[in-house]
C-alpha cells in the first residue's frame, strides 16, 4: 500500500469515529431533552398550586389500582385477541362448507 492509501484510511476511520461521537451525543441530547419534557409534564399534573392559588389534590394511594387496572385491561384485550382468533377461524370454515355445499348442489357431484 501507498502512503495515500494508508492517508485515506486513516482519514476514512477519523470520519467514521467522529460520526460514531456525533451520533453519541444526539443520543445524550435527546435523552436530556426527553427528561426535562418529562419533568416538566409531571410538575404540571402533581404540582401543588396550579399558578392561580388553588391547590391540586392528587389521591396517591389510588396509583397502584389505577397501574393494576392497565394490566388488567392487557390481559383482557389478549383474551380478546385469543378469541377473536377463535371466531374468525370458525367464520371462515362456515364459508368454504357453504361454498363447497353449493358447488356439490350445483354440479350434483
């Protein structure tokens, strides 16, 4: 190899490591931008005054029933799903039975 090709490689693994640092950090950037919106929205719905001089009651022993409830809703939206699967499958079979009973009446076979 020439020196210009050993140039170019190192210029090329110069690129590619500044891309992998650039890249990095919009990562970082993001995830700080993430947490502050998330910080944010979470002091505006648990903040105790609400800028004009009412006070917000937030029920905290109601978090856990409210996160027991969405894991709740999960497993019956899989039930659900399960049956749904169920339901369609016999559809489809009552269909192919009415459409091969119609061609044996048609064609008498």
């Amino acid at each position: 190899m020439g020196d210009e090709a050993i140039l170019a490689q190192s210029k090329s693994a110069e690129a590619v490591n500044a891309a992998a640092n650039a890249a990095e950090a919009v990562e970082r950037a993001r995830e700080a931008q993430m947490a502050s919106a998330f910080a944010k929205a979470l002091q505006e719905v648990f903040s105790i005054e609400d800028g004009g001089g009412r006070k917000r009651f937030i029920d905290v022993s109601r978090v856990p029933l409210i996160c027991q409830s969405i894991v709740g809703i999960d497993k019956r939206m899989s039930a659900i799903e399960d049956s749904l699967k169920w339901v369609t499958r016999v559809v489809i079979g009552a269909v192919i039975l009415a459409l091969l009973a119609l061609l044996f009446k048609t064609y008498a076979i």
